[in-house]
C-alpha cells in the first residue's frame, strides 16, 4: 500500500509543481502585456509633446512676422519716399 501512496504523492506534488510554473509563466506575461502597454502610451506622450511645441512655434513666428512685417513695410513707404 506504500507504494501507492508513494505514487499519488508523486503526482500531486508533480500537478502542483506544474501549476507553479504555470502560475509564474501566467504572471511573468502579465507583466510583460503591462509593459508593453506602457511603452505605447508613451508614443501618445510624445505626439501632446510635438505639437504643445508646434504650436509655440506657430505664435513665435505669427508674433515675429507681424512685428518685423510692419517694420518692413515702413522701411518699404521711407524707400519709396524718398526715391520716386
């Protein structure tokens, strides 16, 4: 009768061992799903990132054409003043 205990022990310790490597590989998994998951967001991030600068840039040079775009259609009227 040892013996088959012995076995049945053998074989629950096996199942159990084998949901333990399951359990691991299943989180191992997760963790990399969650990773991944991360890593995309950041693409997101840098698109806000792209264009909070694409728009300071816009009105730096709406600001700067408008400002040096009446000097120069000044210098142009003084030019034309003085040389019909």
């Amino acid at each position: 009768m040892s013996g088959l205990r012995t076995l049945h022990r053998l074989r629950k310790d096996a199942r159990d061992g084998a949901q333990d490597a399951f359990a691991r590989r299943l989180a191992e998994l997760r963790l990399a799903e969650e990773l991944l998951r991360r890593a995309s967001m950041e693409d997101g991030q840098a698109m806000v990132e792209y264009a909070l600068l694409l728009s300071l840039l816009s009105l730096v040079a709406f600001g700067a054409v408008n400002e040096f775009g009446l000097g120069v259609s000044s210098l142009y009227s003084r030019i034309v003043a003085v040389y019909p």
